[in-house]
C-alpha cells in the first residue's frame, strides 16, 4: 500500500493482510499517512522462509531457461516495467519473468507469466499466472495474489485466463480463474470500504501475528492494557463474554468474583471460574516475580488418578514432522527416550515413515515382553493422533497400536498436569513448564529455528543431498531436549502427587486394562493377509507409478481391513472423548455435556423419556441418535432437542432409569461382517483369476475399480435429450456402470426415476440403494407416481429401517430371506448396502441404482455391486461429501463419484451424462455456481429469468446478495448471524413482499 498523487494504490500483499487482519490494514493506512514508521523485520524465521523463497524461484527459472524457453526478465530497476511486460506479451515470449502487473489502483510484481495456446487479443496465443511458493498448501492469500494478476492481464490481452499456477517443489497446482473472481472481487471492495471509511479497530490476536511485523508494536499494546489473551486457555469467545460483563484485562479476571456473577450465553460457569483461578494464578506469579502454581481439588479418573505407577521400561516420545511434505506430511524424526538413552530414527520419505513406525512399534512390543508394565509418555495428543493417521494410511501395525490404546499405554503427561496442577503460566507448553521442573535445554529454540527451516525446505523439495549434518544434529539435539524434558515433567509430577499422598489423600494408581486381542480379529488377519500380500505384490509405492490394474489392486488389498479401521477411528474416539473434562467437551460436536435433569419423566412402554437442561454449546446431536455417557454398554435414544431452549428428551431403559448422566457421547456402532465377507470373496476372486479375462464374474466390479469407460452392445444414439440418452446409455450398458451427475434443481430424481420405470416396462428387474433409507424412500416414490399415473401395477419391495413403523404403498420386507424367497414376484426390490452385501442377492438384478452416489462410499459400491449386472450412479460429489471416521490409505477413502472422476469437477462425455440444465435455479444464481463449482457446464432452463422478488424489500430482483453481519469469537456457531437470517424471513414475509416464478 503506497499513496500516488491523489490516490492509494493496492497491491495483492494488501489482500492477504485484510483478510488475516483488519487492525493490520489500519496500521499500514497510518504508514502511507505517515502517522507511523513501518517497521523493520527482525524476525529470522521469515527472513530464511524470504531467502528459501527466492532460492526456489531462481531454481525454477533456471530450470526453464535449461529447456531451451524463450524467456523475458523484467527488472524492478527499469524505468518502464509494465511496458516491458506488455511488449513481451505481444511477443509472445515463452515466459516472462517477474512481470509488472498494473492497472489505475493495483499493482504487483508476477513471479512468471506462461504462454498459453489460446487465443486472445494479441493473437493465437495468451498469458497465465505461475507463482512460486515453498507451500504445498495454498493459502487464501496467494489465490488472492493469483487471482488478482490474472484479472489484470485480462485488461491486457482482452480474455481472462482460465487457469492460473502455483508452482511448489513438488508439483504445480492449476486453479480455475472463475472458481476465485468472485471472491477476490468481494474482498477488494471490503479493502477499499476500509480505507475509504476507516473504522476503529484494535490488535486483537490471531494466527497472522506469528508473522507479522508489526507483531512487536501491537503485543505492546496488548502488554500494556493486560489483554485477557495473556490468560492461558481463554480463547476469542470467552473474551467476549467476559467483557459483556465490564472485565477488559486478566487482573480485573482475577479479582472477579466467585461464585461467578453472571450466566453465559455460551459455555458453563465451571468454565469462567477455571479461567478466573488461572488468571488469578498468573497475576500473583507476576507479582511475587518466581513460579508459582497449586495443585487442584483432587476428582476421580482425573490427574493424578491417571498416573501409572512408574515402570524402569517406561518410554518417552516426541516426533519432529512437516505437514507441507507431499502428498500428506512426514513424521521426520521419531526420537524416544527409554532407559535414559535417547534413541532416533530419521525419515526422508514415506518408505522410511513406514518401515521407521514399524521399527518403532516393534521396539515397545519387544520391550513389553520385558516390562509388561511399561508406559509410553508424551506431551499433548499430537503423537497419537500422528500414530493413528500412519497406521491408517500404511494400513500397518493397526492392531498394535488398537492394543495400546485400549490397555491405556500411552499417557498423556499435559492432560495429567492440566487436570492436576495450576500454573502461573501463559501457555501451558513444554517449555513454558521447564521453569517449575528444572529442566535446562542444551538447544535453544531461537538457535533451532533457522537450521529446521532450511532443512524442512530441503526435505520439501526433495534435496535430500543438500541436507547437512549440523542441520540434523540441531534438530535431533532440540528433539532429545523434549524428550527428556516429558521425562523430567513426569518425575516433578510424581513429586506432587507423593506431597499430596503426605497430606493424608489416598490417590490409587489406574488399574491396568488387560485387553488380548480377540480371536474373531486374529482369526481375520490371518485371514487377509495372504490376499493382502498376493495383491500388493510388486505394487509401487508412489502412485504416479502404477498401471491401472495396479492402482485397482492396491486399492482393494487396502480396502481389506477398511470396516474395522473405521470403527476402531470411532472407538479411538469415542474413547478419547470420555477421557475430557465438561469444559474441554464443549467444543467436541458429538457430545452434550453439563446436563441437568428437570424432574420431568414420561413413560414409553417399558422403557423412560426423561428431559434434561444443557447450556449453550454446538453439537451435532439428533433425534433418533443413540449416545451413551460412560465406558459401560449402556445406550440411550435423543428423542428430542431444542437447541434454542437449551433441552434435550432421552429415552433409556428401565435398568439406567436412576441414572442421570451430566455427558452424553453420540454412540454409533454397526456390524459389517457381512460387507467384510463379500469384499474377501471379491479379492479372493481377483487373486485368483485376475483383472483381465473374458470370465462373467464381477464384470461391472471390475470396470468401477480399473476406472475404465464403461462397455456398450452398440453404438448411442446422437441426441441432446438428455433423459433419452440416459435411458439408451443404460439400456446399451454391457455388464458395466454409468455416472449420472445431477448439480442442484438438475431433475437427477426425475431422469433416475424415469429411467428405472422406463428399464421395468423393458422386463428388466431394478434395485435401489443409497447412503440413508430417506433417499431410497424418496426415489421409491417418485417410482411409484410414474408407475400411478399409467396404471402400472409396480410391485415394490423394501427392507427398510427396523424402528420404521410407516405406512407405504409397497411391500416391506423383514429379512433378506423374505426377498430371495419371493423375488420373481417384484420389479423394483431396495435397501440400504447392509442388505444388498449379502451373498444371498449375488446376480438377483440387471440394474442397481444407487442413489447420491456423491455420497456413496468407494468401498460400499464394491459390495453391493456383486448384486447387478450394472450400476446406475446418481449423484454429485460436489455438494455433500461421504461421511468417513477414519484414516485410510489414499483412493480407499473416496466416494464412488469421487474414484471416477479422478479429480475432476464434472463427469468427462465419455465416461458419463451431466445434467447440464438446472430447472431451480435463476440464471443469475447458477451462473456463479457454475463458474465455481461445475466448469461452466451448468445452465439455467428458458424462463427461470423471470423468478424474482418484489415489493416492499431491499431484496428486490434476483441473484445473490451480501449482507455483512460483525461478530466476533464465534468459530461454528453465530447467534449474530441466526438474528440477521430471522430478521430477512420476516421483511421478506410482511406480507407486502412478492415472490414470482419462471410463468411471470
């Protein structure tokens, strides 16, 4: 930002800053007023990730200029930089390089331009955007950046570029234009209202202060007005609510009275009061100038009560990673104290993640057979939860580490101390807690952070060579340091719970949890092992390696044990979930906490409705959700919940009637043997006669899994009736499948409906699946009005939920058995996959329709499809994304649509049909998601221009509108946004507001 005569001229850096920071963009007005001085970076972290930076994009054009490429340099020095640029362009020069980008109000400097071969106004050809960054994540900042330069070109060349580039290490990432105008547009206009009618702001703290220079300046002022962030654990909400009661720094928090005066709007009292004795802590810490803290009130299956008795065997962990490594992060360095000896692996690659999680899971195992006591120690859940994803994603040493969290041997030291101990700290970090233990570090972060930057660089762009070893010897010394510091943070732990013991308190060690693996499990591994092993044989292990028919195997042999790794991610975290305080649960989605019961109970049969209070908290809680509230198989129903009201309705059986539980857990377990089964008889099949043959046997399971086009008898006809052409695809399928991909108000309902009529009258008999019985019910119907309306007497049969007591116009089925034996009497037979894996329905059908397939899991289409000789797939993963729990190997994890699509947004002519019209939407409405979301594919029917509103409204007309709503502290919840949208319902049903439709 710089001031130019009469006007400020923006460049993209202004973008990224306003939208990470509106006190930032303030500060920088003050600079071009010359109010303030800019201040001078003195922060080396940046400094090195500048230098790495410019090292990447010299390497990069050097890499060009190799190539033989034409290539432009435009110089920041010359005179007319933005002329040069311009000439070049019409030049038409391969790339340009640091090219000037300007227009009356924006400018910048472009890392590269690239020719593209499309058509523009300087001739057969026209300019892209490529930007270099060290990232392998794209940050909104740089699509701003991106998006802003290629919108200027535009001005130049006469077309807006279609793509632009993030160029990395690794790879290059092309964006659509169209998928981001709309939002750099949105956000130039709120930096420029900004600057036009400036507005108050403060330096409130956010992620952007880690690298911001005026960091410094505003934690000043922070310091100087003893902000409520300096209070350790007090996020943006409860400084919000605090200050609604007149508290604006942490000592009026610490002297604030007890119990505490006021009701939340969000959260619970036990929550402020927390913050309050923390605050209170700290303030006599700052005042008495030495390490202070006290231990807590003493709670059962709490703190010290979690602390095992200590055991010679007894490990201690810390894992150095890089999440920026492609294509999903690397733990680099596995470091663990056992003995006093610090022990390391280092990692360059997934090979070495792999083969160094193994080594060290071997390694506690070996060592448990010695000390079958011994615990693994950690600070923080980052180590588990880096544990889970890496046996999720090798599908490797699963069971061991499903052994260790189920007989509790890692141990969370910063839980323990949390729950135990009071400190008068800011943070409640490793280092931050050295003060109280006596720990001193021979590694010092400030010397450490150089010498991991470059070496994270090197490793992210795969320079392996470059790598030296004062690098790595000052990460694995700083890594040691944290290791034996978790060491002596457990010792000083032990200290404090002997002085509580001295008082007189009895505090139990946990009783050790002896879980053997079942032998139905055991039973199962070495059961799919071998299938396994023959599968995987000769697979690469990068990708981009492997043939079709490899990426097929590979996905099958991973799917093998794909049931039980998502269940064991949902007992991991169920588990993980009980062991939280009610504060800590507040933001946890699948869990009420702090309930209250009424007094008010109903009868229901046998069973009891009883009603129950909770404060204000987000959840994801249901009617109709099973939840339970402790470690017991005790299982309760949410009957009702108003979440406005602050009430919920559970349903609970008569031999928990007493039990009131103040925390629920959404509890949802369901058998899959009978999918497992299907999918080892598949693979067993695979393994046996491969992917290539002439052999009728899951023909159509082979075409989804191989990702081939799908087979047809004969040619299609040539037409652009779209619902014509699905029903000849369908009719002309050769033991194969069709995606149908159907965007909002598209008539994917009607086109599959008219299809499975249309193939019914053709004698041909039709299942119906989908993700939930709701959908299947709704396709069911629009069936049954087809078949209604030509007085076909459609006979249907459908094995729906078992608490489902409606009345439908169908017949439903108890079993499967009940299916088989009556099958020839049906049409149309539907359920869910839980019915149609069942080897009872092998080849009971000629097609299978499944229903938002977007929706569908990848692996739940392999187990029913051995039901059909073809599959229909309705859906459109664009909107909703299929529910998993678990970490699964990469292409296991994906929908149907999703493995089929490979990537892309829309369905390719080839492989598909996309419902290009949509007959919901207004043209100004769908001409934005079809740029966003479809690829311009996306249309409006004739006469959808005539919907509108009018009247007495702002909103008159159509489209989008923006309405800017202020709030702050919220992250999933706005109470400030639910009263805008009230307020909108109710101008627009005043009764002087007037809707009209497409017939207007």
């Amino acid at each position: 930002m710089r001031k130019s005569t009469n006007q400020i001229l923006f460049s993209a850096s202004d973008l990224s800053n306003h939208i990470h920071c509106k006190h930032l963009t303030n500060l920088n007005y003050d600079v071009v007023q010359g109010l303030k001085e800019r201040p001078i970076s003195n922060n080396r972290v940046l400094d090195v990730l500048r230098e790495r930076g410019i090292e990447f994009e010299s390497s990069y054009l050097s890499d060009l200029e190799a190539k033989g490429n034409i290539i432009t340099r435009i110089s920041q020095e010359e005179p007319e930089p933005r002329q040069k640029t311009i000439d070049a362009m019409k030049k038409g020069v391969d790339y340009i390089y640091q090219a000037r980008l300007s227009n009356d109000q924006w400018q910048g400097w472009a890392d590269f331009l690239v020719k593209v071969n499309q058509p523009s106004d300087l001739g057969d050809w026209s300019y892209e955007v490529i930007d270099t960054k060290l990232s392998t994540e794209t940050r909104a900042g740089t699509i701003l950046q991106i998006a802003l330069y290629s919108e200027i070109i535009a001005t130049i060349q006469g077309v807006l570029p279609e793509n632009m580039r993030v160029r990395t290490p690794e790879s290059e990432i092309v964006y659509r234009v169209n998928d981001y105008i709309s939002y750099l547009r949105l956000i130039k206009k709120r930096l420029e209202t900004a600057i036009s009618s400036p507005s108050e702001t403060y330096p409130e703290p956010c992620s952007h202060c880690d690298i911001c220079n005026w960091w410094e300046h505003c934690n000043s002022i922070r310091r100087k007005d003893d902000h409520l962030s300096f209070i350790a654990g007090m996020g943006t909400s409860q400084i919000k609510e605090v200050k609604q009661h007149g508290i604006e720094t942490l000592d009026a928090m610490s002297k604030l009275q007890l119990p505490i005066p006021f009701k939340p709007n969000r959260g619970s009292k036990e929550t402020f009061t927390k913050l309050r004795e923390q605050a209170r802590v700290q303030n006599e810490t700052r005042t008495a100038q030495k390490p202070i803290h006290e231990l807590l009130e003493l709670k059962e299956n709490t703190g010290f009560y979690n602390l095992p008795e200590p055991c010679s065997g007894d490990i201690y962990l810390d894992f150095e990673g890089d999440p920026l490594v492609e294509p999903s992060g690397l733990e680099y360095l596995f470091g663990w104290v056992f003995q006093g000896k610090y022990h390391c692996i280092w990692v360059n690659n997934l090979n070495e993640e792999k083969a160094a999680l193994e080594q060290f899971i071997d390694f506690i195992f070996e060592k448990r057979t010695q000390f079958p006591d011994l615990h693994v120690y950690h600070f923080a859940p980052y180590e588990t939860i880096a544990l889970k994803r890496m046996v999720g994603k090798y599908a490797t040493r699963e069971n061991e580490i499903d052994i260790l969290l189920r007989t509790n041997g890692f141990v969370d030291l910063h839980r323990i101390l949390k729950q135990s101990i009071r400190a008068g700290v800011e943070r409640y970090s490793l280092k931050d807690l050295e003060k109280y233990h006596g720990f001193v570090r021979e590694m010092d972060l400030r010397t450490l952070s150089k010498y991991k930057l470059d070496f994270e660089f090197l490793l992210e762009s795969k320079k392996f060579e470059l790598i030296t070893d004062e690098m790595k010897q000052a990460i694995q010394l700083y890594n040691q340091d944290d290791c034996f510091s978790t060491l002596r943070l457990h010792q000083w732990l032990e200290q404090e719970r002997a002085s509580m013991l001295s008082k007189g308190n009895s505090i139990p060690r946990p009783i050790p949890n002896e879980v053997e693996t079942p032998e139905k499990i055991t039973a199962h591994l070495e059961r799919i092992t071998p299938i396994y092993d023959a599968l995987m044989h000769e697979i690469p292990h990068d990708v981009t390696e492997r043939t079709k028919e490899q990426q097929a195997k590979f996905i099958l042999a991973n799917m093998l044990d794909w049931y039980r790794r998502e269940q064991k991610s949902f007992f991991w975290e169920y588990y993980r979930l009980l062991e939280l305080e009610p504060d800590e649960l507040m933001d946890e989605k699948t869990v009420l906490t702090y309930l209250q019961f009424t007094g008010e109970r109903l009868s229901d049969k046998r069973s009891f409705v009883d009603t129950y209070t909770y404060p204000n908290q987000e959840c994801e809680l249901k009617p109709g959700n099973d939840v339970r509230f402790d470690a017991e198989k005790k299982t309760m129903e949410i009957v009702e919940i108003d979440e406005l009201q602050g009430l919920i309705k559970i349903k609970k059986g008569p031999s928990i009637k007493e039990i009131h539980p103040t925390t629920i857990i959404k509890y949802e377990y369901i058998p899959t043997t009978e999918k497992e089964e299907n999918l080892i008889r598949l693979a067993e099949w695979i393994v046996a006669n491969g992917f290539k043959n002439e052999l009728p046997n899951y023909s159509v399971t082979r075409d989804l899994l191989l990702n081939e086009i799908p087979k047809l008898l004969q040619p299609l006809i040539d037409t652009t009736n779209l619902l014509e052409k699905s029903i000849d695809w369908a009719t002309k399928l050769d033991s194969s499948y069709l995606p149908i991909q159907g965007p909002p108000g598209a008539g994917k309902s009607y086109t599959g409906s008219h299809m499975i009529f249309d193939l019914i009258k053709k004698g041909k008999r039709i299942g119906i699946t989908a993700l939930s019985h709701k959908v299947i019910i709704n396709l069911l119907q629009k069936v049954k009005e087809i078949a209604d309306e030509t007085s076909f007497d459609l006979k249907i049969i459908y094995k729906g939920s078992s608490n489902d007591d409606g009345d439908y116009p169908w017949t439903m089925a108890k079993n499967v058995d009940s299916i088989t034996a009556n099958l020839q009497n049906f049409h149309l037979v539907a359920g869910t996959s839980f019915m149609w894996c069942s080897d009872k329905l092998k080849d009971s059908l000629d097609y299978l329709f499944i229903d938002e397939a977007g929706q569908f899991a990848l692996i739940d289409t392999l187990v029913v499809s051995h039901a059909s000789k073809n599959l229909i797939l309705l859906g459109d993963h664009q909107q909703l994304k299929q529910p998993i729990k678990g970490v699964h190997p990469e292409g296991t994890e994906v929908s149907a649509l999703e493995h089929l699509l490979e990537g892309r947004k829309t369905i390719p002519v080839e492989k598909g049909i996309f419902l290009a019209n949509t007959w919901r939407m207004h043209p100004n409405i769908c001409f934005f998601d079809s740029e966003m979301f479809y690829e311009s594919r996306l249309h409006s029917v004739s006469g959808l221009e005539n919907q509108r509103i009018d009247g007495n409204t702002q909103f008159i007309g159509s489209g989008l509108y923006f309405k800017s709503v202020d709030h702050e502290g919220n992250t999933n919840l706005s109470i400030e946004e639910i009263n805008e949208i009230e307020k909108i319902v109710k101008e627009l049903t005043k009764g002087d507001v007037y809707w009209y439709d497409e017939k207007k």
